[in-house]
C-alpha cells in the first residue's frame, strides 16, 4: 500500500500495521489482504461482489476488521457483505470507509451490510467514514445497514463522520425479537455543501425488545443535514431516539420522528434539539484567552465526544 492508503486506514480503522485475527482489506475494488482464524471464516461471494463473515457460536473476544479504502478518482463501487454471528458469541467488527479523491471524477462506495445475530449473540460495531483529497470530484458513501437480532441478541453500533465527504445517505433497517437489544449512536459534522441524511427503521416485534438510537451532528457552512428515524412497537418493548444538532452560518438540519405503538404496553420516546452554539459558552471560553473560533472548535470538539 502507498502513503495515501494508509493514511485512510489509520482514519477509519485506527490501523498502523496489519491487525491482529481475522480481516478483510478492501482497495480500489480489489482484495488487498485477508486473514481468517479458527473462529471466524471470511468467504468471498460467487454472485455478486461482497464476503460473508461467518462467526462460529461461542465466539469470544475476537475481532473483524474489513476497512474499504479508495485512492483512485472515478472509481465507483457496489459492495455486499454479510455478517453471521453465532449464539452466544460475543466479538467486535470494526468498519469503514475512506476515499481520497484528487481528480475532477467522482469517487463512490456504496455497501450493504446485513447483519444476522442468533440467540444470545452479542456485537459491537464500529464504522467510520473519512475523505480527503484537493480534487474537485466528490466523495460520496451511501451505506446500508441491516439488522436482524434474534432472542436475547445485542447489538452496539457506532457510527462516525467528521470529515471529508461530499455525500452520504445513511438507511439503517432492523428487526428485534424477544429481549433483543440495539443501541446505536452516529456522530456526524458537514461543512461547505455536503450533504447527510440518517434514515432509522426499527421494528420491535418481541416481548421486552429494547432500542437506543442517539445522534449528535454539527452542521457547518452551507451543508444540510437530515434525520429520520421510524420505530415501531409491534410488542411490550421500549425505544428512545435523540437527535441533537449544533447548527452554524448557513447550515440547514431536520429532525423528523415516526413513534408507533401498535401494542399496549409499547413505551416509545423521541426527543430532538437543535440550535446554535449559545453566545455565554463562547464568552466564557473567551475570557479564558481563546478566540473565537477556537472557543467554537472547543465547543464543537466537545459536544461530538
């Protein structure tokens, strides 16, 4: 790999060297390393592009790195990966995608993970978005995400952007059975004309099924920003979503809930925020000897934490 390319791992994967257990590295399209362990098997689809990441029951304190990489401008790409994790196991997947673009052609991923958890399974997923590049040719990442947790199944999914990228249109659809769990918290800042939309779909459809799903996004520049989220309680379950937003210049952000109760003893909650950066926050930090946009970076740096 060149500089540029390790430069993107280290930003989406926290990556300086090859990982240790399983992996699966992605570059321009092409397969750019692979490791499998006596737990956890990676298989490389026959129709289309995209791996299966078969985790066997019982699994634990293993991980699975499959960072997606490109460094190559107009490279443009559709990927399906799927994800099967066996009862009881208990592992971390760590994902990603970084695209560095320097040429005046678009650059694209578009993935589909699909996430299958069997009974008592337990995950926690990382994904981190990144670009970069002086080129006029956009970056653009469109992930989809879905979730299917059987009985007593947990899922923890982290999902960050901070930099870089043009575009990006998140759909996240899951489906809960009997005391699953799904906590997911997505951090995000846009600045110039970029452009993030958050679309959440959770059907709780088991007895004592749970669901947390926390954003926090800054919205810089001319950007905008979008965030949906429809949960559904199909069963006596819980769910909480938040979305709170720091907007600054001209930025645009939406917040637009969807609770159903389609049973009696289904407890729903939404709460959604957003506002500018409050006047006594930076005069206090101002006082202390910052600027002030180095008081709104202090304050920016902390609310995404």
């Amino acid at each position: 790999m060149d500089n540029i390319q390790k430069h993107l791992l280290e930003q989406i994967a926290d990556l300086h060297e090859v990982p240790q257990g399983a992996y699966n590295i992605r570059a321009n399209g092409e397969m750019a390393g692979r490791n499998t362990t006596e737990n956890i098997d990676i298989v490389t689809k026959t129709d289309k592009p995209g791996i299966d990441i078969i985790i066997k029951p019982g699994t634990k304190n293993e991980s699975v790195h499959i960072p997606v990489i490109l460094s190559q401008s107009g490279h443009t790409e559709m990927v399906y990966n799927d994800f099967f994790v066996g009862e009881g196991a208990d592992i971390t997947i760590v994902a990603g995608c970084g695209i560095h673009n320097a040429g005046d052609e678009e650059s694209r991923h578009d993935g589909i993970h699909a996430f299958h958890l069997a009974a008592g399974a337990k995950l926690k997923y990382v994904e981190k978005h990144y670009g970069d590049g002086d080129g006029n040719g956009q970056r653009v990442m469109n992930p989809t995400t879905i979730i299917d947790l059987a009985e007593d199944a947990y899922m923890e999914m982290e999902s960050t952007q901070i930099k870089g990228v043009t575009s990006t249109i998140r759909e996240t659809e899951a489906t809960l059975a009997a005391g699953a769990t799904l906590i997911v918290r997505e951090k995000i800042m846009t600045h110039g004309q970029q452009l993030a939309e958050t679309n959440f779909k959770v059907d709780l459809n088991g007895e004592d099924a749970s669901c947390q799903l926390m954003s926090r996004s800054v919205a810089k520049g001319e950007s905008r920003q979008v965030f949906r989220s429809q949960i559904n309680g199909n069963a006596k379950c819980s769910a909480h979503s938040e979305c709170d937003a720091i907007i600054m210049d001209h930025a645009s952000v939406s917040a637009i809930p969807e609770v159903t109760a389609n049973h009696l003893d289904a407890a729903l909650i939404h709460e959604a925020a957003i506002g500018k950066i409050a006047g006594e926050q930076l005069i206090k930090l101002m006082t202390l000897g910052l600027t002030e946009q180095e008081a709104e970076e202090q304050i920016v740096s902390g609310f995404l934490k």
